[in-house]
C-alpha cells in the first residue's frame, strides 16, 4: 500500500505532465484540427462541388444541343428585330410618300375639275353666243305680228329656242321693273320719274340678258332704259 502510494505520489511530482504536455501537442486531436484548417484552403475541390457538377452539365451533349438552339434562337430575335425596324421605316417612308400623292392627287382632281368646269362654260357661252341672236330675232319677228299660221310657227321655233338656251343652263335676266344693277343690266337711256319709289329701277328692256345658272356669269347684259327722279 506505502508502495502505491509513493508510486502515485512520485507520479504527480514527476515530469509526466510535461511530457503528456508535450505529448499533446502533437497528438491526433491536434493533427485533425489542424487538418481541419487545411481543409479549408485545401485543392482537393470538395468546395466546388457545385461548379464541377455545372461544368459536368455544359459538357452534355443534350445542353450543348439546347444551348445551340437557344444561340441560334437569340441571333434570329436580333435579326428580326433589325428587319422590324427596316420594315417600320420603310412603311414610315411608304406613308409618308403615300400622303403626298394623296394630297398631289386631290389638287390634280381640284384643277381638273376646274378646267372642266372652265372648257364646259366657254362651250356653253359659245353655243349661248350663236343661239340668243336668233331667239332675239324670233322675238322682234312675233312683234311685228302677221299672218296667224306664220306667227304660231315662229312661236313653236321661239319655244324650241328657249328650251335649247334652257338646257344649256342658261337663264333669263330678271330685268323689267327691278333695281338697276351695273352687273347685270347696261343702261343705254334715262327716263324722267316723279315717283321716288321708280326711281333708279329699269323703265325698259330693250334687249334681254342672259347668265349661266350654275356660275351666275353673265352671258349678256340686259340692255336697258332706268327711271331717274326729277
């Protein structure tokens, strides 16, 4: 018993402590953490496990093929996009031109129907020209009276006149009575009035006028006589 008891004693008076120390520091527990913090900065790729299973991916002949596709996909999207932006300018430029010749057009038909209106009036004004001195001469004609059969003909040829005149557009210039107005009537005489209410209004026809009905020109003036007061 005195035995083990200086035994122990002995142990914890001794240098074993140091040497476990000692011992410790370079024991497993020490060699697996510093293991531990090599691990950490260590090559050996545990940490890019991820990468090395993404990179494994891109070398699938499947991705590789839908990688393709989508690339191919893209390039086509940018392609037509460009060819949008042609197409857009191009209609831009195609509504543009479009505008102009719509608007040269219209006056193209403005002016056309202008000339057509023009040629038709100096058509209408010639044949007017040709045919009122015949209606006047009917007219003088029937004044002087005569044979009955005679004067019924020449009112049948006088109503034939009016009716040609009639159609061409043509019409009669409302003179007889009515305020004198230099731009239908042509004052050739002056008659004397003591009614103020006569005064400046024509006393007499002596040749009537004519005026195209649509343009209100006039064909010939009305030739006439105007009561001036006194």
């Amino acid at each position: 018993m005195s035995k083990e008891k200086d035994k122990k004693h002995e142990h914890e008076n001794c240098d074993c402590e140091h040497e476990h120390k000692h011992d410790h520091d370079h024991c497993d527990c020490e060699h697996e953490h510093k293991h531990e913090h090599e691990h950490d900065h260590c090559d050996c790729g545990c940490e890019d496990d991820e990468e090395v299973v993404i990179e494994g991916f891109k070398d699938n002949k499947e991705f590789q093929k839908y990688e393709k596709a989508f690339i191919q996909l893209e390039d086509a999207l940018i392609k037509a996009d460009k060819e949008l932006e042609k197409t857009k300018k191009f209609a831009e430029q195609n509504e543009h031109l479009a505008g102009t010749y719509k608007k040269d057009l219209e006056r193209y038909k403005e002016r056309a129907k202008e000339q057509e209106n023009l040629f038709k009036q100096k058509a209408v004004e010639n044949v007017a020209d040709k045919l009122i001195p015949i209606l006047d001469n009917f007219e003088q004609a029937l004044k002087v009276g005569g044979d009955k059969n005679t004067i019924k003909g020449f009112e049948m040829i006088e109503a034939m006149l009016k009716n040609a005149v009639h159609s061409l557009g043509i019409e009669e210039i409302e003179a007889l009575g009515k305020t004198f107005d230099p731009e239908l009537h042509n004052a050739v005489g002056r008659k004397k009035t003591t009614d103020k209410k006569k005064a400046n209004t024509v006393a007499t026809v002596y040749q009537k006028g004519y005026r195209i009905v649509e343009s209100g020109k006039v064909v010939r003036h009305s030739m006439v006589e105007i009561y001036y007061e006194d």
